[in-house]
C-alpha cells in the first residue's frame, strides 16, 4: 500500500508492505504535524513508522520542528 500525502507543493508518501511502515520524504520545515494528522486520518498509526528515507534535503528536518 502507498499514500500519497500532498503537501502544498512538496509530497511524502506512507509505504506499507507486509506490515512495515515507512515514509519516504517528510516535506519541508513545518510539515510534520500535517503528516501526522494526515496518516491517522487513513488510519494508520504514525507511531507504527520505524523508517524515513529521504530522496533529497530541504535544509532541515521538518518532523523535528
């Protein structure tokens, strides 16, 4: 399973295969709580991700802002 989580003009995606969640981007600074909110939405668990690849840098890391 993907989701696709729009974010204004960036995206991040919420992969899950055979149980495992990962996210791949995380957006730029100021993302993080839309992220979250966005995967309880779908119901998933954020809390359930144990990996985030990233496939460039916007300068900081958005989930700790």
């Amino acid at each position: 399973m993907i989701l696709e989580l729009n974010l204004r003009f960036v995206k991040s995606f919420l992969v899950e295969t055979r149980g495992n969640q990962f996210l791949v981007d995380s957006g730029v600074v100021g993302s993080g709580r839309k992220i979250i909110s966005m995967i309880e939405k779908s119901g998933k668990n954020p809390s359930s991700i144990k990996t985030v690849a990233y496939t460039h840098s916007h300068g900081a890391d958005p989930l700790s802002a």
